[in-house]
C-alpha cells in the first residue's frame, strides 16, 4: 500500500530584507494510511510552513511531496485547488466557518466546488458523522465553540480526503470540549481516517500515535508512542 | 460551483448590508432612471416636433420671394413674386394639386375695447386646405371664390385670436377692425395648439385680394404655398417649380435665382436631427451618472474583498480555484448593478408616467414623454455592462490573493 503522505529533502527557503531564512531544511518523513500523527514545534520552529505545503497551500522551495501517490510539489495553482478539494480535509484552530450560511450550507462547501451532484445529502451525512445532524439549519454565531469545531471537521470529512488536516483544533476550546474534539478525533482514527494535528500542546500529542517534534526546520525527533486514550 | 447557488450567496451578501447595497446601487438606480426618462422625453419631443410640421401641411412645398444666400440666409429682399407665377406653375407642373397665395403683415386689430397684435394673412380659398387650416365645424365658413374676386371684407380668425378679442362670445357676424378698416367675422379656424416658435391659432385671414388693394398697398406675394399630389416626387415637382419661376422671371441661365422653393420635407428631417441630437445629449447626461454608479459599485466591492479576506482564504482552502473566486465577486458587483438597472428602470418608467400624467392636466406642455422597451433593454444591458466592467478589478483581486495570506489575515 502507498504511503498516503511521502515527503523527501523539503526545503522552503524566504527571503527577509536581504537575508536568507531556511524555514524547512531538509525534511523527510512518510505518513501512512490511518495514523494520527501530531506536528509539534514551538513557534518559528517550521511547523506552520511544514502544514501549509502539506496542505497544498504553499509550495516548497525544494524537495519532493507526494500526496496519494501523485508528487503535487510542482502542481499549477488550479490543480493545487483540486488536490486540496479532493485530497486535503482542513480544521482551523478559529473554526472559519463562513457567516450567514447554516451548517449544512457550510458543509456543502467544498462539494459545490469539486462539482459532485447530491451535495445536501452528502452534507447530511458529513454532520451526522460528528454528531450535529439535529443543527444542521443554525447559523455559526446560533453555535457553541465546540459545535463550530464539529461543522468545521464535518465539512473536512465530506469530500472523504486522503489526510485531515488539524491547524491546533483545540486551541480556541476550553479543556472539556476540547476533550470532546479530541474524543471524536479518535473514533474518527478508529474509522481509519488519517490524521494529521499541528499542536504545540503536549496533551494533545500524547494521544496520538506518532509524534513528530520540529525545530529550526529540522525534524529533531519521529517517535511512534503509545496512544493515551484520556 | 453552480451558477444559483452563486447568484444565492451574491444576494445573501448584499441582503446582508441593505443599507450599503441600496446606497451603491443609488448612483445606477438614478443613472439608469435618468437614461430612460431622458430618452422617453427626448423621443417625445422629437416626435410632437416631426408631427407639427407635419400639421402645417403634408406634401407642401414654399415658394419665398428673394434666393437663399449662404447659409439659407436671403440676401436680398425681391419684391417681384406675383399671383401670376402661382398660375403659371399650376398650369404648367403637373405634380402640383393647389396653389395659394399669401401676403402677410402684421397689424392691430380691434373688436369694441380690446386690441391684439396679430398676423394677418392674405390668401385665396384654397389656403385653408393647402395650409392644412380648415375652419372648425360649427364656426362659420371660409370666404368663397366671389368674396375674394369682390375684395370683400370678410376675415376668417384663429382661435387664439377669437378668445383674445370676443372671450366667450360667438365671434360669427361681428365687426372687427383691422389697421382701422372694418372686416366681418365668418369663421374660426380648427385649434392647431402652439408650435413653440411661432403660434397657427393666433391669426386673421383675409381674402388676398382686400389685403393687397385695401390693406397693405402692394401687388406683390410674400409667399406661394403648393400643394403636391398625393405620392408625386417631391423633388421632382421641387426641380419643375424651379424652371416655371426661373421662365416667369426671366432669368439668365447661369444667374442665381431670385426666389427660393423649401420643402417641409426638409424642415421635417432638419428637425427630427435636431430631435434626435436633443436625446443624445440628454442621454449622455444620464449615462454619465451611470459611469459615477459604477465607480460606487467598484468601490463597494474592494471593501467588501478586504472585509471578507479570511472568507476568501478559507474557500481556497476548501478547493475554490481562482476562477471560482472571480466569478463570485464578480456575480455579486452584477447582481448590485442588476437590482439597481431594475430599480433604475421602475423609477424611469414612473417618471414617463408621472410627466404624462402632469402633462394631461397642463395644457401649456404639449408633448408626451414616449414609453418605448428598447431605452428599458438599453439601460439593462449597460447597468449589467458596468457591473462586469468596475466589478472585474475588485473580483481578479479576491481571486489572486494569496490563500495562506488571507487565512491569516485579521
């Protein structure tokens, strides 16, 4: 089986007023189907830089990403939106749910832009998924913070993606719901999604099974561990 | 993404912010109901224009005493246009049915202690029909062949000139004095209404014979009106009228003529330009307010891209490509342009109605405003045009922004 994330030597290089910033220097490592694998680092560690090309928001300066087997590091801008349609579930630590639009609409999103018919049932079925069927007609600002979140991860998990994607899921939670979020993470782990969390909370990444730790756009540590179940 | 489901979020959008939406459409609802107004009253004048003149005669044809110098100014005033030339042509040129006489001046004219100053027309019989200046049924009769042959005092009178100087009371068989001579009322002309530069109800006519012998002095015509046949060449008839008075005038072949014949046709075609240059210039005004709509339009939609950065950043994140982005913003700039066109358009469409309306109970405002569906398509089109147009540079840039920008963006 491929490996659902392989990246090889990736290098993103900045230029800040003159001066030459290495955010990744020489990063490689492969994530396989159904890991949960959190990205730690503090910040200016790379982690950031590391999600966004792993995301296909971002292209690296050198080096090979391949993403479901195919090496997007060189994709155009309208394929880069593809893969990241199709291939990439996103969960923002601020939730980003579009305003003025009930849950249902929000999950339907990414739908309405990979051009499949039958979004709203495709949408119901996402929102079922993480619990929220009976919202599925309230509007973000009628949602609790932890609601939002489940919208968020229902609207990553309806075009089925290759990765989800986790930009600190927790962060704006308090300690309970964030539990919560966590304890969905986990059935959503035993469905054999794969995972991936960007978190500088060590909570967080001891619930994971793989763990690996960035510094100064190197990875410093890659470490399978045995998952807490809180 | 689907085209509604577009066109839902557009509106959604602007439902959201209905004051600031309303307001941005202000400058198209104002420019695109300008364009239809202005086009509607232009459209209307021209034609209340085109149709005096044609009420002045159809098919007639103005034979003036003196040539037409440059510029159609005449150069010299010719006292030598006689009765006898409208004969000669009516002999001689068969597209021409009528011909009639006329000499004019102005006098005072008296009934008991009210004056006016009024246009007095010397003619034959055949200048009410020629003239197209028929006597209103009910209100006497022209002067006959006899009366004109007898220099009878006899004068048939407009009906702004019947209201000046009897009011209400029947005109028919009273004594009136013109320039001190006495004439009997036998008829009221048909009300023709004001034509703006000069007035056809504001009249006496008199036989040609009285006016020359008895009243002005002279033997001499100030014009020869005729009348063409019914689908005879005007130009033709215009040519042959030409020959006859250059013959009965005895003019040199290479000498300028010392008359000139003018064609209402002319008169009609000169005006309808002057018409319709009229609506042009109205329009441009309205149109010009439409380009102001459309800047407001512009400016609207680059505070709603930057407002709605983070919203940007995230659809990009979900797989919106750049093209998808364009065509949102770019729907919505039109769907503002489009409910304002509507607006616009109602409001347009309110003003014909209102002026119609106002006009109805003003008789001083002789034309209507025209309600035609091509300035109502025009202004769609153009409103729906400027959307795309100011909205293109707002839309191309929400589609460039940079995904992980915008995601950060606060």
């Amino acid at each position: 089986m491929s490996h659902a994330i392989e990246v090889r030597n990736l290098t993103k290089i900045y230029a800040m007023g003159g001066e030459t910033v290495h955010a990744l220097d020489g990063v490689t490592f492969s994530i396989e189907p159904g890991e949960m694998v959190a990205i730690i680092g503090s910040s200016g560690s790379g982690k950031s830089t590391l999600m966004n090309i792993i995301g296909c928001l971002d292209r690296p300066t050198s080096g090979e990403y391949h993403l479901d087997g195919q090496d997007v590091s060189r994709f155009s801008g309208n394929a880069l939106a593809r893969v990241r349609n199709r291939n990439i579930g996103f969960v923002f630590q601020n939730f980003n749910l579009l305003p003025r639009m009930s849950a249902l609409e929000n999950v339907e999103v990414p739908i309405l832009y990979s051009g499949t018919g039958g979004a709203a049932k495709l949408a119901r079925a996402a929102l079922e998924r993480v619990g929220l069927a009976d919202r599925a007609g309230h509007e973000p600002n009628q949602l609790s913070g932890g609601q939002r979140q489940r919208v968020a991860i229902a609207r990553a998990l309806v075009n089925n993606p290759t990765i989800l994607l986790a930009d600190e899921p927790t962060g704006n939670l308090d300690t309970r719901t964030g539990r919560e979020i966590m304890k969905l993470f986990h059935e959503l782990h035993a469905e054999k999604v794969t995972l991936i969390i960007v978190t500088h909370d060590t909570e967080v990444a001891e619930q994971c099974s793989r763990n690996i730790v960035l510094r100064d756009g190197k990875i410093i540590e890659d470490k399978q561990i045995q998952a807490q179940m809180p | 993404m689907f085209l509604w489901t577009v066109f839902k979020v557009a509106f959604k959008s602007i439902w959201a912010n209905k004051m600031r939406s309303f307001l941005t459409m202000l400058g198209v609802i104002i420019g695109v109901g300008a364009v239809v107004a202005m086009m509607g009253l232009g459209t209307g004048i021209r034609e209340s224009i085109i149709q005096n003149v044609r009420g002045m005669g159809a098919n007639l044809l103005t034979v003036r005493a003196g040539s037409r110098g440059f510029g159609g100014v005449r150069s010299t005033t010719q006292q030598n246009l006689k009765i006898e030339d409208g004969e000669a042509i009516l002999r001689e040129v068969p597209e021409i049915q009528m011909a009639a006489p006329e000499v004019s001046n102005s006098y005072q004219v008296k009934y008991l202690n009210k004056n006016t100053r009024v246009t007095v027309r010397g003619s034959s019989v055949t200048y009410f029909p020629v003239r197209n200046n028929e006597v209103e049924k009910g209100r006497g009769r022209p002067f006959t062949e006899t009366e004109v042959s007898r220099n009878a005092r006899v004068a048939v009178i407009g009906p702004t000139t019947a209201t000046d100087l009897f009011v209400a009371q029947d005109p028919i068989g009273e004594t009136i004095k013109i320039a001190g001579i006495n004439f009997m009322v036998i008829g009221v002309t048909k009300l023709k209404g004001d034509q703006g530069w000069y007035n056809p109800d504001d009249v006496v006519i008199i036989p040609y014979t009285t006016a020359m012998s008895q009243l002005m002095g002279r033997d001499n015509l100030s014009n020869l009106y005729l009348q063409v046949k019914e689908g005879a060449d005007m130009q033709e008839a215009v040519e042959k009228v030409n020959v006859v008075m250059r013959r009965q005038h005895r003019i040199q072949a290479g000498n300028p003529d010392d008359f000139s014949v003018s064609n209402l046709q002319e008169i009609a075609d000169s005006l309808e330009m002057v018409g319709n240059l009229l609506t042009a210039l109205l329009s441009s005004v309205a149109f010009i307010s439409l380009i102001v709509g459309g800047i407001g339009i512009m400016n609207i939609m680059l505070v709603t891209v930057t407002e709605r950065t983070r919203e940007i950043g995230v659809r990009k994140a979900l797989g919106a490509r750049n093209r998808d982005l364009l065509s949102q913003f770019l729907l919505e700039a039109v769907a503002i342009s489009l409910t304002g066109g509507a607006l616009g358009a109602a409001l347009g469409v309110g003003t014909i109605l209102g002026f119609n309306r106002l006009a109805t109970s003003n008789p001083s405002i002789t034309f209507r405003a025209q309600l035609d569906a091509w300035p109502i398509i025009l202004a769609f089109v153009v409103a729906v045009g400027i959307g795309i147009f100011f909205g293109w540079y707002p839309a191309r840039k929400a589609a460039r922004l940079d995904p992980i920008d915008a995601l950060r963006y606060e």
